[in-house]
C-alpha cells in the first residue's frame, strides 16, 4: 500500500468516528428531550386528605330547644279575704314541707304552710295590705326534680316514641343523658320567627337535674329516634351527587376510583352504606375539582 491509500483510509476512518459521534450526541439529546417532555406531562399526584372506613353506629335525632321547668310547682294563694302580713321570705330560700310562709289576718292569724320541701321560686305578692281570697303570693317547688319541654314539628314527633334516649347539651354544662317520658296528643299552631305557620306538639323529658340548675333554662335536646349498629359509616364529607346517586371516591392502588353508593340513611357527619363500600376501605375527603377518575393521590 503506498502512501496515498494510507492518508485516504485513515481520512474514511476519521470521518466515520466523526459521524459515529454525532450520531450518539443526536441520540442523546432526543432521548434528553423526550424525557423533559415525559416530566412535563405525566399525570401529578394530587394532595388529598383520605379516611378509612369503619363499622360503627348511627343514630338519627330530632333536635330542638327546650326549657327546664320544676315538675311539681305550688302556687300559694291566699286562702280568704284579710290583711296579708309582710312576707319574710326571699326567691331562693329554702322551705320545709308545712313551714309557715306567709300570714294572712282574718278574724285570726292565719297561717300559709308550704305544701313541699322545695325553693322559693317566685314571690308575687311582698309588702303587707289587704288582699282578696285566691290572689297568688308565691311559688314553690323542688328544684331537684326538674323536667325538660321541648315543641316538636309534628311530622317529627310521629318518629318518637316514649323510652327514647335525650341528649340535653347547650344549657352551660356538661351533656345530661334523658329519656322521654310523654308526647302530648293534641298538637297547636305556632308561627315561627320566619312567619311561617307551624303545627308542633309538646314533648315532656325526664332527666337527672344537676345542682346548678334552675328552673327555665334553655337547653338543646337530641331526641333519638332511629339507632343501626354495626354499620359502614362513609363520612358524609367524602359524599358527592352523581345524577340520582350517592358516590365517593377511594384509593385503589394509590389512585382515585370513583364509587356510586346505596346508601340507607344520614345522620350528622355519616352516612349508612348498604353497597359500594367495605370495612377498612380508602376514601377521599372534600373531593375538589381536582380529584377525578383514576388521578394519582399523595398522601
């Protein structure tokens, strides 16, 4: 081989070094370039607060205002036409069943005993003078035996039953457990503060009165009236409509699936599922816009 062939192959042989290096840099930089856009567009994971589901109790209420009020209250009234002396008594005292509790001259003193050992709760009539035969003095009752009335719409009123447990909350202490003791049969129109006619019965409920309270304080009263145990309760937080449906989403696999339900019935922040959802399943709290089928989840 002279000399010339030699300096044309190492020429070739340089050239394609050259062209075998561009070729890998090409490769490199579209494979760059595809990666930047596989970042670019890849589904995100999306921030969502999650809650397993469990097995629990539902327990549907009735909730209204009530007010406390003394079960047995004595109206002490004057028993004749005479000179009523000076009360001595004050609202608060405490009184023994046939204490004197007032004095009413006739042709002789005759002396107003107190029917109960009970309060003072009111005193009508204080200062001295004449006073006709059954005009009010005081009331007296024992405030430890205190009952609660609340008034009911009577479309909610046919879901109680005597025997059903109460929550008394709201009255400045803790929760007090009741129980109803009677619906009244005849029900009464009442407007509301918006106007609107009502029809509403009166509910009497026992409960335990504590020292603290009085009679005529406003408590609120959770009357249940419905109770399903061993449900699967769905937090109604997770609950979306989908035309006519209930549905939800969980976490299958990291991702979001969305689930219609058969639901039976809702009380406060649950909902009783009969179908679409299992015990210890995952699902997705206040669904935004940015939740939908099959959108990666970061927890």
């Amino acid at each position: 081989m002279n000399l010339s062939e030699t300096i044309k192959r190492v020429l070739s042989l340089s050239n394609a070094s050259v062209l075998q290096k561009r070729q890998v840099q090409y490769g490199i930089g579209i494979i760059f370039i595809l990666f930047l856009f596989w970042i670019s567009f890849r589904p995100k994971k999306v921030n969502a607060e999650t809650h397993i589901v469990q097995r629990g109790t539902l327990i549907q209420y009735v909730e209204e205002e009530g007010t406390t009020r003394v079960k047995e209250k004595f109206n002490i009234l004057s028993p004749v036409n005479g000179v009523l002396n000076r009360v001595e008594k004050n609202v608060g005292d405490n009184v023994k069943k046939g204490e004197v509790v007032a004095v009413v001259d006739w042709d002789y003193k005759r002396e107003i005993l107190s029917p109960i050992s009970g309060k003072i709760l009111q005193i009508q009539r204080e200062s001295a003078g004449p006073i006709t035969m059954g005009n009010p003095i005081m009331d007296i009752g024992d405030i430890s035996l205190q009952e609660v009335v609340t008034e009911v719409l009577t479309e909610e009123a046919v879901k109680i039953q005597a025997g059903n447990p109460v929550i008394l909350e709201g009255w400045g202490g803790d929760s007090l457990q009741g129980k109803v003791r009677i619906i009244e049969p005849e029900a009464f129109k009442k407007i509301s503060s918006l106007g609107v006619e009502e029809h509403r019965v009166r509910v009497l409920i026992d409960f335990v009165t504590p020292e603290n309270m009085g009679e005529g304080f406003k408590v609120l009263c959770k009357i249940e009236t419905s109770r399903e145990d061993n449900s699967i309760l769905a937090p109604s937080s997770a609950l979306f409509r989908e035309g006519d449906n209930w549905a939800l989403f969980k976490v299958v696999k990291g991702k979001a699936t969305k689930t219609i339900l058969k639901i039976r019935s809702r009380s406060g922040g649950y909902a009783s599922v009969l179908e679409g959802l299992q015990e210890n399943e995952e699902v997705i709290l206040f669904p935004g816009e940015g939740i939908k089928e099959g959108s990666k989840i970061k927890q």
